[in-house]
C-alpha cells in the first residue's frame, strides 16, 4: 500500500518583488522535498508505524525548535571531533569482508554514488543552460520588437512584431522547462545522491560495530590468558575476580556478534527494499520529466506553426 501525503504551499510576505519571488521558489522546493520525504518515510513498514513520525504528522502543537545548531556551540564542536574522527577510520581502518554479498554491494554503491554525482552535476548545467536560453531569447524578442517599430516596410514589420511575440511565446516555455529539468530531474538526484550517502554511512556502522566485536574478542583472550596465568601461579583470590571477567568480555562477544548479524541482516533487507523503490521512483520521474518535454516540443511547434504564414506573407 502507497500512502501519498501533501503540503500545501506556505504564505510569505517579503520586501520587493525579487526578494518575494526567490524566496517563493525556495520555500516551494523546501515543500517539495519535505514532501518526498515524509512520503517516503510514510512508505516505509517499519518508520511509517514509529510514534515519532506520527506525532509530526498529526501534532497540531508547534514543532520544538532545534537545539545546539549554532556552529561554535560546544556540541557542534564536538560533532564535528567526531566526524573528523570517523572519517579518518573510515580510511585507515579496512574491515576482512568474508561476505562477497557486502563486497559486492559496497563497489555498486560507491559506483552509483559518483555516477548520480556525475548526472547530477551535467543536470544542473543543463539547468543554467537552458535558463541563459531563456533569458537569451526574451532578449531577442525585445531587440526583434525595437526592430518591428523602426522597419518602414509594412509587411516586415509586422512580421517583426509577429516574431517579438512568439519569441516572447518561446521564452515562456524555454523557462517552464527549465523549472522541469530543476523540479523533476536535478531535485530527484540530488535526493538519491543524499540517500546513497546514507546507505555509505550505514556500511560504515556495520564496520564499527564489527571492530566492537573484534575489540570484544581480543580484551576476552587477554582475559582467558590472565585467568590461566593466576591458575597456573595458584594466585586463589585474583581467580574468582579473573572468571568474572571472563563471563563479562564472553557476553560482550556474544553481544558483539549478534549485533553484527542482526545490522547485516537488516542492511541485505533495506537494500533489496531500496532497490526496488528507486527503479520505479526514476521510472515514473523519467515518465514525467519525458512527458514534460514533449508537451513543451509540441507547444513550440504550435508557435512556430502560427508564425509560419506571416513570415511567407511578407512581399
């Protein structure tokens, strides 16, 4: 079962036009993307049940305000320790991979990610591209009109203002495709380019959590060596303390190893899962984004076409 949740656009009042219009665009790609968000949280079985997210979605109480997001705060400062510090694991530490499955899928995703990387940035000039076309065209269109109110010649020059109003016409669909290159395309990878970080962040863990276990088993054996060592020397009252630390790293192994199992477990399942999602979320979005070219390509044959006898009446 899909659930498909959305939001409305929210009201904003600003200085001057320019200020209001980008701020209203911004604010409706920050709609949209929460929007994907919460309707891919809301697909999920598991988070889609979590009394958390539900409390967002029915609370009608204001949302408490984030705590600690100033960059010089003493818990930015540590986060920031932090992620510096696991990234220099992520590159001096290599895990054993005894499990091709992860192997394999580790390389796919490191593929993927520079690819969607690689697409995302040709998008986004793609994006600038066909915005400078726009705005290149609406000037056309303005010099070609100076042009029609000069020209003498009565018939060119109301092939000229003929052709300053479909350029204006051009330029019109010239920018709503580049709003469906932005909002279909570039917004979808820029959504999978975070998630396939994720996905890297998680491999990461599992990484962790298996240098838990490895640390877990090797505290164990110095502690099993201490033990026989105290046995050995017939050192009876360091024994019973020796034993108990054996019982204690003997659980933290165990410990270590069923956590281990159980995130590889749950990796090889949300992956499948997120496979899945993703070949039909870029299928319907090509779909669309497809469909979206077409009706621009046919809207300016329609132009041209509506031109096209003024142009051959000019004598």
């Amino acid at each position: 079962m899909n659930i498909v949740i959305k939001l409305s656009s929210t009201k904003i009042k600003m200085s001057n036009q320019s200020d209001q219009g980008a701020s209203a665009d911004f604010i409706e790609r920050r709609r949209a993307a929460l929007e994907r968000f919460i309707n891919r949280t809301a697909n999920h079985p598991i988070l889609r049940v979590d009394p958390d997210f539900r409390d967002f979605l029915e609370s009608e109480l204001e949302l408490p305000k984030a705590t600690n997001t100033s960059a010089l705060s003493g818990a930015g400062v540590i986060r920031l320790f932090n992620k510096v510090g696991e990234t220099v694991n992520k590159i001096t530490y290599k895990m054993d991979e005894s499990d091709s499955w992860f192997e394999e899928k580790v390389q796919q995703v490191e593929n993927l990610d520079a690819q969607l990387k690689n697409m995302l940035t040709r998008v986004e000039a793609l994006v600038y591209q066909r915005r400078e076309l726009s705005q290149c065209t609406a000037s056309f269109g303005k010099s070609v009109a100076m042009l029609s109110n000069c020209d003498e010649h009565n018939s060119l020059s109301r092939a000229l203002s003929q052709l300053a109003e479909v350029e204006e016409k051009v330029e019109h669909v010239y920018a709503e495709q580049c709003i469906a290159d932005f909002g279909i395309l570039c917004e979808l990878l820029k959504d999978y380019v975070a998630l396939v970080g994720a996905i890297k962040d998680v491999f990461h863990e599992r990484v962790k959590v298996y240098q838990n276990w490895q640390h877990a088993q090797v505290v164990l054996n110095k502690k099993r060596e201490a033990k026989a060592k105290f046995e050995i020397m017939g050192r009876t009252d360091k024994i019973n303390q020796a034993n108990d630390e054996v019982v204690e790293w003997e659980s933290k192994v165990e410990r270590g190893q069923e956590e281990f199992e159980n995130i590889s477990r749950m990796i090889k399942k949300e992956l499948e899962r997120f496979e899945l999602v993703r070949i039909q979320e870029f299928k319907v979005t090509l779909i669309n984004y497809i469909e979206s070219l077409m009706q621009n390509q046919q809207q300016l044959i329609q132009i041209w076409e509506s031109f096209l006898p003024e142009a051959k009446a000019i004598a």
